[in-house]
C-alpha cells in the first residue's frame, strides 16, 4: 500500500497536505496520527503536528484507470469562478517603463532587506510579464521557509511586497512572488487531485467534499473542472474552513 507521511501545525494540516499528494479524498485513506503536534509557549518550542496516510488497496486499483484517462498535458488558465472570484483587470495597468522598473526597485529593496534579517541568502530576479505584471523569482538553497506550509509565507511575503512596492500608486501593479517553481507545482497537483476525484464523482454519482482551502487554491479546483459536461464545483463554509464540493452534473444525460 501507498504510504507518506506529511507535518503541519495542526493535524488537520498535515492531513490536507498527504491527501493533495495522494490526490486522494479522506474515505479512500487511512490516517494514522503519529503526532498532535504543540503550540509551545508563545510560540517557542512549538512543535508540529505529523500523520501517516495510507491508499486503501481499491483506491490503488482504482487510480491505473484514471491515469489512463488522464490527458497528457494540463493547460494552466486563469478564470473567474462564483464565490471565488478574483477581478483580473487589475492587471492590465497602464504605466510607463520607467513607473515599471521604479516598482521592480522597490520591490526588490524590500525583498532585500527582509531577507537579510531573514537571514537568508538568495538572488532576487524580476521580470516583466504581460499587462505590466511583474514577476519575481527568489533562487537559493534552503527556501522551503520563504514558502512555508502551503505557501502561506509566500503568500504573505507576496502581499507585503505588493504593498511596498506600489506605494504612492493609485494603481497597483501586481507582483507575482514565487521560488522553486512551488506555484506551477502546486497547481499541477491540485489539478490532477480535482482530475481524479471528478472521476470518482462520476461514477458513484455522489458528491465529494474536499478539506479546507485557501481561496487560490479552491479556484485552482474550480478552474481544473469549469469544463466538465459531468461535475460541476462550489465552495461551502466560512473562512478558514471554506472547502470546495464536487457534485455530479444531473444536467448530464447520463445523470438522469
């Protein structure tokens, strides 16, 4: 049987992230609880919470089926989906060249700086993509910290630069923040995770409630199935326990 073993600061956590890796839904896993983990005092000596999740031996079958279905290539697309809507327009900023590389500067000055009393040595490098959108990537060893449990501290660190960078701006322009390729990773898999478990809807005909998501990845979910003549997806419950629902297509003939 297919095992890992995954931490998070809360099992609940680890346990999200062992079934994004599976790509597998918490009926078709066994979970076993080798550590609950502590908050520590004041935040010291915390220590995290660590499970090992096991396939159960049908879902094994199961998933050679899938793979043979599964397409070859999974186009990445931007979209806007119900409650999780992002407003897009806010890339398309119109601003010269120079009003671009001055937000490069200051975003790379602060990206130094935190750095620095991050202790951590990386080599910052900014490109500009389309619609003035800045993309920059932070390359050095040991990043694992800079993306912190699912992205969060990438995702934090994104915001403030965004913030900095733009000061005195009426218009943002955005700042992608990324280091070792984690946000294409991440999206791959959470996009053959709503793949497969698509599949499994279909064929019991009974919806599947994911775990709680941050919202970029409940729209990654979204956006993988927006397509689908079979499911359809929506999102259910308050933040941060928001999770996404895959329910089958009763539209579909098949269905009926």
């Amino acid at each position: 049987m297919k095992s890992i073993e995954k931490v998070g600061r809360t099992v609940d956590d680890a346990i999200t992230e062992a079934l994004i890796e599976l790509g597998a839904s918490t009926d078709e896993v066994e979970i076993e609880v080798i550590s609950k983990g502590s908050k520590g005092l004041l935040g010291f000596g915390a220590k995290e919470a660590r499970v090992k999740v096991t396939l159960k031996e049908v879902v094994l079958e199961e998933e050679l089926e899938v793979k043979e279905t599964m397409p070859e290539e999974i186009h990445i697309e931007e979209s806007i989906i119900t409650s999780e809507t992002v407003d897009d327009s806010e890339d398309a900023v119109s601003a010269s060249k120079e009003e671009v590389e001055q937000v490069i500067k200051n975003a790379e000055d602060f990206l130094n700086k935190l750095l620095k009393q991050m202790d951590i040595e990386c080599i910052v490098k900014s490109e500009i993509v389309n619609d003035n959108r800045i993309s920059i990537s932070l390359e050095g060893k040991n990043m694992g910290i800079i993306i912190g449990k699912r992205g969060e501290t990438l995702d934090a660190i994104q915001y403030l630069v965004n913030i900095v960078a733009n000061k005195e701006r009426k218009e943002y322009i955005k700042i992608m923040l990324d280091t070792e390729n984690y946000r294409a990773r991440r999206e791959e898999t959470l996009r053959r995770l709503a793949f497969k478990l698509s599949k499994k809807v279909q064929k019991s005909r009974k919806p599947i409630i994911l775990e709680p998501m941050n919202p970029y990845d409940r729209r990654i979910i979204h956006s993988a199935l927006q397509d689908s003549k079979f499911v359809k997806t929506h999102s259910e419950g308050k933040e941060p326990f928001r999770k996404v629902v895959i329910t089958p297509s009763y539209h579909n003939r098949s269905y009926k």
